[in-house]
C-alpha cells in the first residue's frame, strides 16, 4: 500500500478541530487542528495548530491542503 492510498488530501477547513493532520504525505510530524482564528486588525483569518511532536503553534489559512488518515 502506497502512501497516497494511506492518507487524503482535504482542505484544514474540512478537518474537526482536535483531530491530527501533515501538512506533507511523507511528513514525520503531526499537528493538532485546534481554535479557529476569525479575520480582525491583527491579521487575516486561520487555524491555530499545535505540532504533536513538540508543542510549536502554527497559524494556517483555512483553504491550506493538508492530510488525513484514510
């Protein structure tokens, strides 16, 4: 089994927020998709994300392509 067979391609906005993601197919590390970041003076609007593996936060538009486990 292929690693395009193991994972699916969707945008962040499709996935639950607590639920994993890569932002790569071949990525070593996961993120947690968590709160939802609405546009304001500070910036336009995103996830936060917390990377499993280390804690680091990223902020990623909705419409970024990430991957799902089938």
């Amino acid at each position: 089994m292929s690693i395009v067979e193991i994972f699916k391609q969707v945008e962040l906005r499709k996935v639950k927020q607590g639920d994993l993601f890569k932002r790569k197919p071949y990525a070593k590390s996961y993120f947690v998709r968590n709160h939802y970041n609405p546009k304001d003076f500070f910036g336009a609007a995103n996830f936060t994300c917390t990377n499993w593996d280390n804690g680091n936060e990223v902020f990623l538009k909705p419409s970024t392509l990430v991957f799902v486990e089938v």
